[in-house]
C-alpha cells in the first residue's frame, strides 16, 4: 500500500482541524453524487436534474455517467488528503473555492437552465462557497497551539 500511499504529511500542517475535517466531509459530498451519477439508470439527470430526455439521453446518460466517474475519484483524493496528507489541505480548499466559483458561475450566469430549473448542484455550489472559505481561511491561519516562540 505505501507505494500508494507515501508516509502521511500531516504532522506539517499548522492550520485549524476542522478544516481539514470539513474537506473530509466535501469529499464524502463529491462521492455521494458521483456515486447517484454513476449508479442510478438515468444518472439523476430527469429524476433529479429535471431535464428533457427525449433527444438523445444514452448521451445525457453517458455524460452524467462521466461526470459521476470524476467526482468519485476527486472524492477520494479529497478525503485521501483530509485524512492523511494534511499540509495539502489549503490546496485543495483553494482547488474547490475556484471550481465551486466557476460552477456557480455556470450555473447562474453563464449557462442558465432553459426550463427555469436549476439541479441541486447549483444550489450546493452557492452554499458550499462561504464554508469553503471559511475554512479556508482557517487552513492557512496558524492555529495558537504552533506558534513559533519569540526570542527576546
């Protein structure tokens, strides 16, 4: 497993644990729905994202299909890190705060639904953006307890 998995970094992060606890809890965000994407017959894509399935939906399907694919595995690494590789946790709190702000962007500018209906993704995305960077920010403050000692 260690060629896998090298020797944990977490003893060098300084940042607050619930930051690192909260990008546990995204990654398990990221698995859940690409698991519904990967797993359910249509992908969520009529029977949670609402759209039209009368023109080609073994695309519509196969795209749910493949975005499913990528949030399992961006949720493991997230959680992978979370948990063991700590020092990367202000990383991929940033990595997220930029995607979260181009989904968002998407979602709401960009790319507005035809139907009027956004997907519980969009909504998530608006949500997930102040947590994320909160806990950002709580990733890159050093915590009281590492504190480098002043030397008179």
């Amino acid at each position: 497993m260690s060629a896998f998995l090298p020797p944990s970094t977490s003893d060098q992060y300084h940042g607050s644990r619930y930051a690192a606890w909260f990008l546990a809890f995204y990654g398990v965000a990221w698995i859940v729905p690409g698991m519904i994407h990967s797993f359910l017959p249509d992908g969520g894509a009529g029977t949670i994202a609402g759209l039209d399935l009368s023109h080609n939906p073994t695309m519509i399907f196969g795209m749910f299909a493949w975005a499913g694919a990528t949030q399992i595995a961006h949720g493991i690494v997230t959680l992978i890190v979370a948990l063991r590789y700590r020092a990367l946790v202000p990383l991929f709190l940033l990595v997220s705060l930029i995607e979260r702000l181009l989904l968002s962007w998407s979602g709401w500018v960009k790319h507005l639904p035809v139907n009027g209906h956004h997907p519980p993704e969009h909504y998530a995305s608006l949500i997930s953006l102040p947590a994320i960077l909160l806990f950002l920010w709580l990733s890159v403050r050093q915590s009281s307890l590492h504190q480098p000692e002043i030397l008179a």
